[in-house]
C-alpha cells in the first residue's frame, strides 16, 4: 500500500469505499465475512447500495496484501468442526488501517464537495 492516495478524478473507487467500511467493522470487532456482508448490505439498503460477495472479498484480501489484516479461523459456536475464517488486524496493521483512513477521509472530503457543487449548480 502506497503512502499516499493519488485521488481518482473523480468520485471514490467502490473498493476503496469497502476498504474503509471493513477497517472500521473490525475495529467494532464485527470480524467474519458474510456477517460483515450482511451488515453492510443492511447499512446501505436505505441508499440502494447492495454490495456485492466478490467485492467485499475481494477488499479483505486486498487488506490482507496490504498488511492491514489477517484472517484467524475459528471453530463456529455451538459447532463441533465447522470453522469460519476471522479477521483482525495483523501485527502493525492498525497503524497502517489508521494511516488509510485519513487518506480516505480527504478524499471522501473532496467527493462530497464535488456532489454539492453539481447539486448547486444544477438544481439551484
């Protein structure tokens, strides 16, 4: 993961979106993939935002590459041998998770003045 964010152009990126979304869950320690799946999809649902299995995964890896995250499996509770995959921030993680949120923050910043200059430009 680069130092710095080199912003788009325009509006953020869904897997950068989904990035900032998965570090925040798993500091709130909501840490297994589909439950993380279904929190997001009962978050955005009120906005018509329904992220999809491939991208939120694909996000988590992408955090894993990035040294942010590590999975742990765990035995399901009340389960004998079923195991889910956990995730938690790898050693020196947090730090970097920390680092990419405020990176994501000024371009969210800038996102959302480019909405309101086109909501006041073109329905004023």
């Amino acid at each position: 993961m680069g130092e710095k964010r080199t912003p788009s152009g325009f509006l953020l990126k869904q897997r950068a979106f989904l990035k900032l979304y998965l570090i925040t869950l798993t500091e709130q320690e909501r840490l297994y993939g589909l439950k993380i799946l279904d929190l997001l999809r009962q978050e955005f649902k009120p906005y018509g935002y329904r992220p999809n299995h491939s991208e939120v995964y694909k996000a988590l890896h992408d955090l894993i590459e990035d040294g942010i995250l590590q999975q742990v499996k765990r035995k399901k509770e009340g389960m004998k041998y079923q195991e889910v995959v956990y995730y938690r921030f790898a050693d020196g993680g947090y730090e970097k998770a920390k680092r990419y949120k405020r990176q994501l923050k000024a371009e969210l910043d800038r996102c959302a003045a480019l909405i309101r200059k086109a909501i006041e430009d073109n329905f004023s």
